[in-house]
C-alpha cells in the first residue's frame, strides 16, 4: 500500500509541475487569483475580439433614417413631416365636437400637400406675398387641383363609422353648397364614406386618409373636402391660420 500511495503521491506531483509549465508556456499563470504572465496573451485575444466585431459591425446593413414628426400639442397625436409620395406636412389640429355642452376631441389631422406644386400655383398666381394670410390665398389652394391629403387619427374612445358619416354628411354637405352657390349634392357626400359599414368600430390611434389627386372627375368633392379646413368656418382655425402661415414661406 505503501508504495502505491508513494506512486501516486509522486504521479500529482509530476502532472502538477507539467501543468504549470503548460500554462508558463501557453503565457498565462495565476498567483492568489491575479493575472501575472497572462496579461499580453488576454489583451491581445481582446483586441482581435474587438476588431472582429468592428468589422461584423461595419458589415450590417444599414438601419432606414427615421421620419421627423410633429406633435399636435392637444391631442399629442404624431404627424410625419413627409409622406412616403413625398407630401409635405403643412399644419396640423384638432377636430372638437360639441356634446352636451362639451367640447368633445374627435380626432387630431395633419394636412399634407405637394410643396414644389404648391409654391409652383402660388408664385404663379399671386406676384407678391402678402403680409399676412389673405381668403384669396386660402381660396387658391381649395380651388387648385395640388395634390393633398388629410391624415385623421381617432383619440375618441366611442367613435363608430356611423358617427363619421354623420359628421362629414354635416361638414361636406354645408361645404359642398357653399362651393355650388347653395345646392346641395347628396351623391358626393356618399361617395366619400358611403361604402364604409356603419358597425365599423373606430379605436383610438385609428387612421382615415383623405386625398385630392390632380385632374379627379368629381372635382367639387376634393374641392369640398378642403373647404372643411381652410374654408370661411374651419374645422380649427388655429390649423386654417398656421396652414396660411406656412404658403407665405413659399414665396
């Protein structure tokens, strides 16, 4: 027994004093817990680490540059500045309906507009930029054929598409006869929503797009959609006032 334990005793010893002249070897040794010899070896290894991921970095494709928004500061809806067709935001607000005496936020709007088309009819039609927003300059874009777009995002918990209609049927009718001298034109106010299901739920965050497309038939219609905004009584004069403030930079 005696001279198997003295074996064994002397085998430890030896893979001992092996495996620390491997690790004396291979530049890594350890005293009491501390990096001694190792030092270069690890840094180095570090390094090639770190530059592989550089370069693994630099290899990813590139991310898509976000859009810029702008808040519209009483609903906090977020409207893109740019459109993916390239419209530019010109003014954004809020759609309030009176019930029961309160005045109720419906949806907040960005409206949207073809800028190069727009400063183009602008500078062609009137030689010199007022001083400030005039109904002639609001009454050139209504009757233009720019394109636009009306960007309306819902922030009204109980809104139904019922609710919609009735609302545009209101709005578009009044600004349908005010464009055709007092007659009224029910055919084009059903053609905007008519198709939508009245059942339709619409939660907040919900989106409805409207657009006026350059040479559209029913021209009194895209005509009338715009009147709602910029027309004598707006949806919301503080966006009618900063959409006018905007065309001045056109010039």
């Amino acid at each position: 027994m005696a001279a198997i334990s003295e074996n064994v005793i002397a085998m430890s010893e030896e893979h001992k004093v092996n495996g620390d002249q491997q690790k004396e070897a291979n530049g890594v040794g350890c005293e009491n817990g501390t990096k001694t010899n190792g030092e270069p070896f690890v840094e180095k290894a570090a390094e090639e680490t770190r530059t592989d991921g550089e370069e693994a970095i630099n290899e990813k494709p590139k991310e898509e540059e976000e859009v810029a928004v702008e808040v519209e500061p009483k609903t906090g809806v977020s409207f893109p500045v740019k459109l993916d067709d390239g419209k530019q935001l010109i003014s954004v607000g809020l759609r309030k309906k009176s019930m029961l005496g309160l005045g109720i936020k419906i949806y907040g709007f960005g409206m949207y507009a073809d800028g190069e088309k727009l400063k183009e009819i602008l500078k062609l039609k009137i030689e010199k930029a007022p001083a400030k927003p005039t109904k002639e300059l609001y009454q050139l874009v209504i009757d233009s054929d720019v394109p636009m777009t009306v960007r309306m995002v819902v922030v009204f918990s109980s809104l139904t598409m019922n609710m919609v209609k009735k609302n545009f049927d209101e709005g578009l009718g009044a600004s349908i006869k005010k464009l055709t001298g007092g007659k009224k034109n029910d055919e084009l106010v059903n053609m905007l929503l008519g198709q939508a299901s009245d059942d339709i739920k619409l939660s907040p965050g919900s989106m409805l797009e409207i657009s006026r497309l350059p040479g559209y038939l029913l021209q009194a219609k895209g005509m009338a959609c715009i009147h709602l905004y910029l027309g004598d009584d707006p949806l919301d004069k503080d966006a009618k006032e900063k959409f006018g403030m905007s065309l001045l930079s056109f010039f």
